[in-house]
C-alpha cells in the first residue's frame, strides 16, 4: 500500500515539475513581436528613462519586495489597496538623451494576469510632462512574462544572483488592437491627442537583491498630424 | 505500481495546468466604492488626501527640507516651473484606495495648468487637466481628459478644493486636507459599450 502512495506522490510531482517546464518553456508565449511603431511612416516622439530605481527621483512600492524604495525614507504604499502598486517618479528624456520632462509611472499587477497564457500583465499609466511643451497621458498593459523568463529567473538561478547581457523587448500589449497603448494629450501642443505609444525595455544587468542595475525604457509615440515636432524629435526619425 | 506512477503523473499535470487556468495570480483587495447619483444626472464622488499625513512626494527646486528626505530634484534650469506632488488617496472613509500625482507647470511657452492623475488600482486610472486659476477663489475645476478601465467611457469635472482643519483639540489631526470631488457620466456609444463590457467595467 505505502509503495503506491509513494508511486502515487512521486507520479504527482514529476507531473507538476513537467507541467512547469512546459509553461516554462511554452513557445507561444515568448513571442516579442515587431511594434507596429516602430515599422510606420508616422511621425514619432521618443521618450527615454532609466529604469533603475536608485536613477530615479522617487521609486516606491509596499517596502517588502525585492526592489527598495528610493530614497531610503520615501513613504510605502503598505496599505492593502495599494500593496500591489508602484510608482516611478523619474527625469525623461529626449532622442539625443537630454533632460526634456518629469515622467510619473504608476504600476499595478493586473487580475488578468494567467501563467497558462504566459501573462504576467501590469496595468500602467504615465503622466508625463515635457516641459515648455506640454502634457501627456499614456495608458496601457504591459506584460512582464518574457522579461521574468529571460531575466529575472536566469538572475535566481545565477550563483552569482545575478544576470548580464543584452535584453530588448517591447513591454505593452494592449489596451490597442495592435498591442499599442492609448496616449491622451492634456495641455500645450499635445491638447487634444489621441494616439498610440509602445514602451520599450532595454537591460543589460539585473541583480537579485538589487533588482535593475542597468536598464533604460523608452516610450515611442506615435504623434502624426497633431504635434509639430522639434529638430530632437525629427532626428529621431 | 508503473500504472500508479503513470496515473500520478497525468494527474499532477492535469492538476497544475487546471490550477494555471482557474487560480488568479493576482487578486487586487477593494474597497466599496462610496459613489452617489447627482440630481442633474451622472454620479459624483469624493476623494481625500490629509495633508501631511499623505503625501509622499513634494518635488520642487530649491526646498530647504525636500519630502522624502534625501530627494534630489533634478538641478536644471529646465525644472524650475515645474511641481510635483504625489499623494496617496482616501475615500470619504478615510481609507486609503489609491495614489495620486499632481503637477503644476509653470511656463511662458504654454498655459500654466494643473494636472491630476489618480490611480486606483481595482478600479482604474483617470487624468484630469485644471486651469490654474480657481474658479471661485475656492474651488479649482477641470476636467477629465481620459480614464482607464472603469473610467473609460466617462466624462466630465473634476475640482479640488484646499479644506483647513479647524478642530483644534485633536494635537494629531492633519494640518487638513485636499477634497477632490468627481462628477462624472457615462457615455454610451457602441464602441465604448463594447470596449466597458469586455473589460468587465460595467
């Protein structure tokens, strides 16, 4: 009797272990494809931050996760309603890599999120200021699982608790039919703007106890028709 | 006891990809939302922040104390005319349901403005443009420009309104507090119907 419970149990966990590789593994769900953005004839505003929490003016999140509040004594977003969220308030720049705005990131892990589906989905909004110019507002689902897969896990499985390399990928997945986010403008040359953006991750360190160490993002938006572009913008292009 | 292992097996993949599909990953805790109906239509409701208490971040050149301690705002000249705050967000029960920023841009290139976005995150994002002028020397009132998820297919005013804290005998109560009021409305075309369904906002 005890042999087949035993077989029983074993059976169990090399099945659970075998399900996880192939969700792991799961081809399907390691797409990264091509950003219709970044194919298209229209004209385009770039948007670049660093990712790194210690770069930015202000990063918190609940204060227990692996990444650490910045500064040291920001308050928390403790509180339940909260506790899955993070903000990034952070310098933005232009093409040529030039202080242009303050971006502000509020994250939150999204109920839509399946592993089976290779989901692991945050719902984000930007509320960015492009000073001397104006004010915008990007919405969008990003979904973090291929960056998890590539970078955070091999960064675990690393004796070294750490992961280095070269790392693109397009983060937004929606809301857009084309996997684009929604852009609102609010003042300045972008009252008015309805239009779509892309983010852009670009890593090249990641630590376990430190989380990004080297890591930029950027925000491709599509701006055609509505906002005179300047002579950064154009050489983005 | 091959038959055992077998049956084992299929069972604990069957089990995980089941609890893949049907267990949620993420489970965002909610507060009730406190929303009541306008007699001219629509639905306002009101927001809080207690000042000090809430805010989290104030970002502007050259503070003598900068909040939180430590904060390096940015040295550029560029940054001058702009502030900005960020604020965590309670309901009229005084429990905290979300985050804010508010920024006011100061400029001669454009119109000054102040800009809110409030993030609740069971619920949804919206952003919201004032002039910088109060309306009534009280009351600032803007309006919605965009919102996500449950806020997508609605419009209308926002207004915050500074409220000083007149109990004197409490040595802990806020300084006072930020009132942001919306009033908002539903609009119903197909495509916003379809888009709200879909999203499970209505």
């Amino acid at each position: 009797m005890i042999r087949y419970v035993a077989g029983l149990l074993s059976g169990i966990l090399l099945g659970v272990f075998a399900a996880a590789t192939l969700l792991y593994l799961n081809p399907l769900a390691s797409r990264n494809p091509l950003s219709p953005l970044s194919v298209t004839n229209n004209e385009i505003l770039s948007v670049g931050y660093s990712a790194v929490p210690t770069d930015s003016i202000v990063y918190t999140n609940d204060g227990e996760s692996r990444i650490k509040p910045h500064p040291e004594k920001v308050r928390e977003l403790w509180e339940a309603p909260i506790r899955r969220s993070e903000v990034l308030v952070t310098v933005v720049t232009d093409s040529r890599n030039n202080p242009a705005g303050i971006g502000i990131k509020f994250s939150s892990d999204s109920e839509k999120s399946r592993v089976i589906n290779g989901e692991a989905l945050v719902d984000s909004a930007w509320h960015i200021h492009l000073v001397e110019r104006g004010s915008l507002f990007v919405e969008q689902t990003e979904n973090h699982w291929n960056f998890l897969r590539q970078i955070v896990l091999p960064a675990y499985w690393s004796s070294a608790n750490h992961w280095k390399g070269l790392w693109n990928g397009n983060m937004t997945v929606g809301p857009g039919a084309l996997g684009t986010a929604a852009v609102s403008g609010g003042t300045g040359e972008f009252a008015g703007l309805e239009s779509e953006a892309v983010e852009a991750i670009n890593a090249s360190a990641y630590s376990v106890s430190q989380g990004p160490v080297a890591m930029d993002g950027r925000l491709t938006i599509d701006v055609t028709g509505d906002v005179e572009l300047t002579a950064v913008d154009v050489t983005e292009r | 006891m091959l038959k055992t292992l077998i049956f084992g097996f299929l069972l604990g993949i069957v089990g995980t990809v089941a609890a893949a599909w049907y267990v949620p990953v993420v489970d965002q805790y909610r507060e009730s939302s406190i929303i009541s109906v306008a007699p001219n239509g629509g639905n306002t409701e009101s927001f809080r922040i207690n000042i000090p208490t809430d805010r989290i971040m104030m970002g502007a050149p050259m503070q003598a104390e900068p909040l939180p301690p430590g904060l390096r705002w940015p040295t550029e000249e560029l940054f001058d005319g702009v502030r900005v705050e960020l604020f965590k967000v309670r309901n009229t029960r005084e429990t905290v349901i979300g985050i804010a920023s508010r920024m006011v841009a100061d400029s001669d290139a454009i119109e000054d403005s102040v800009e809110w976005v409030l993030h609740l995150p069971a619920r949804g994002t919206f952003y919201v443009t004032m002039p910088a002028q109060p309306a009534d020397d009280v009351r600032r009132v803007g309006s919605l420009r965009a919102g996500t998820r449950e806020f997508r297919p609605m419009q209308g005013e926002v207004s915050e309104r500074w409220v000083p804290n007149t109990d004197d005998d409490d040595p802990e109560a806020p300084d006072g507090h930020i009132e942001i009021v919306t009033s908002f409305v539903g609009t119903f075309s197909d495509d916003m119907t379809e888009t709200a369904l879909t999203e499970g906002a209505l």
